[in-house]
C-alpha cells in the first residue's frame, strides 16, 4: 500500500529542547516536503527536497532544518522550538511528472505542542 | 501557477448530489486541474484531476467547462464521511519541481 507514515504523531515538548520529526515514503518518490498548518492560514511549505541531498526552502523555513540521506526518509529537525512552532505539520510526496505523475501523498499528521 | 476562486463554504444533505465550483479564469492551455480533500484531523488526499476532458473515478467526477475557465466537482451521493475541506489547484506544465498551493478551499458540511 502507498503510504507516507509520520512520527510522533503527537509530541508535547519545551522550549529550546531539540525534537525530529521522521517521515517515510514507500512509493520511490523524487520529490518531498514539510507543511504546517494552522487557524486561518491554510498549509504552508516549510521546506521540501527534490531527491538525495538536494534539498530547499519552503514559504516558512525559519526555526526548520531537513536533511535527504535516503530516497525514502526525510526527517524535520527543530533544533531549539518555540511555541510559535505550536501546529499540525505534514509531510508529503510526490513523483515528478505531470498529471496522476504528480499525485501528493500525505502523511497522517503531527500534532506538536511548544510549552 | 494560475490563481482558483471557490467558495468559502457549502452545505449539502446526505445523500444527495453535491457540486463544489471552482474559477479558473487564468488556467493556460497546458494547466491541469487538481481537486483535493482533507478531512477533519487528516493530511489533504487526492481526489482527481483532469485536462480537458470531463473525468470520472470511484470518488468523483470532474466536469471542466468548455472554455476552462471553471471546473466543477461532482461528489454523486453525499455521505457524512464527504465533509472536509475541498482544494482546487492548478497545475502547470513543466511546474513539476514547484510547491502545490493550497489556497483557502471550500468547506464542505453535509447534513444528516
């Protein structure tokens, strides 16, 4: 089955305390990518990787890291959060082409709570 | 990518034919429309997409104007289950290597 799974899916954390994030795909996609969501301001692009070490900016990418070792993993590093990192992340993939080629998938979900 | 106008919200009884619009004055030759949903507490999934032609799937079916200025989203019998968010997005030819937008969306309740 097609999946991109997520963990943790819920993370109670402080602030300053580094946390990952780790997302995987099974579908041998090029192209993946970190949202976060919140009220009122929709998803928005925190970083994505086009393949293997090739990774870069996203609309929000302040407070972020990404790393792309292998084709299928693509972690989320916060590296000292702060509550206004507070919000449901997302990652997703995708191959490359165009049309069904292009398909996002996304992952369940991690619900991250800053104190 | 071409900007999409849809509505805020709609509302629909179960069971019954629900059309969810969306405006694409802008779309270029090459555009492929996107639909998208995302339920309550989920990440948005896949609903279909088409070029120019009307598309149908097991989720949905795509209607697309003739000029392509606007595209219609036809869920045939809705079901609770149906209510989320509904994104349509433009994709251009060649954009491959760029994010998917997700504007606003419309949201979509379904009454029992």
């Amino acid at each position: 089955e097609a999946q991109v799974t997520q963990n943790p899916r819920y993370l109670i954390t402080v602030t300053g305390k580094k946390l990952t994030v780790t997302c995987s795909q099974n579908m041998n996609h090029e192209y993946m990518s970190w949202y976060r969501q919140d009220p009122g301001l929709g998803l928005r692009q925190i970083y994505y990787s086009m393949n293997v070490e090739v990774t870069d900016k996203g609309d929000v990418p302040e407070g972020y890291k990404v790393s792309r070792k292998e084709k299928r993993n693509f972690p989320l590093i916060l590296e000292s959060p702060s509550p206004n990192q507070t919000s449901l992340y997302f990652c997703a993939s995708r191959g490359l082409g165009q049309g069904l080629e292009e398909t996002q998938y996304f992952g369940p979900g991690t619900r991250l709570l800053v104190l | 990518d071409a900007k999409t106008t849809q509505p805020n919200s709609m509302e629909s009884n179960e069971e019954e034919p629900v059309h969810l619009p969306c405006n694409h004055s802008t779309i270029s030759g090459t555009d492929y429309i996107h639909w998208y949903r995302q339920l309550p507490s989920q990440g948005p999934e896949y609903v279909i997409h088409g070029l120019t032609s009307n598309v149908n799937n097991r989720m949905a079916s795509l209607a697309i104007a003739e000029d392509r200025k606007s595209s219609t989203l036809i869920l045939h019998r809705a079901t609770l289950r149906d209510a989320a968010v509904y994104y349509c997005i433009l994709r251009g030819l060649y954009n491959y290597g760029q994010n998917f937008v997700f504007g606003p969306g419309t949201r979509l309740s379904v009454l029992p």
